[in-house]
C-alpha cells in the first residue's frame, strides 16, 4: 500500500481497522490497531547467503511458490 492510500485508509468505513502497511527500504510499516508483536515474513531471496542461510542447506522456499517462480523463469 503506498503511504498517500494508507493515509486515507483511516477514514474507510468498514476496513479502518485492518492491519495495513508500507515498505520503504529496508523497513516495513505496520498501522493499525494496538496490539501486533510479532511479524512473519517469507520470500524469496536471490542470495541466500545474504538472507543469512547457509549455502550448504536446502533453501527453503513453500510449496506455493514454486509455480510462481516456475512461470517468473519461463
């Protein structure tokens, strides 16, 4: 969400309340109501070493993904 559509997303009558957010590198913006700890992020590194994975383990990538990236190769 870009950080002129979040700024009006507080006056949306029936998604006010939603969790939304921004990226602006290297840092995400979380808005909405109190209460949020703890993000999960998952993605698809083009360096795992800089992600901080070892080279020499299986890189981990959720079945769900795998079409995606199939069809982004071809």
């Amino acid at each position: 969400m870009s950080e002129q559509r979040r700024f009006f997303h507080r006056y949306v009558k029936y998604t006010k309340n939603e969790y939304t957010y921004h990226y602006e590198k290297p840092w995400i913006y979380i808005y909405g109501p109190d209460g949020l700890r703890y993000i999960r992020l998952t993605g698809v590194f083009e360096n795992p070493i800089d992600a901080g994975l070892d080279p020499d383990d299986v890189y981990p990538m959720p079945i769900n993904m795998i079409p995606t990236l199939k069809q982004l190769i071809f």
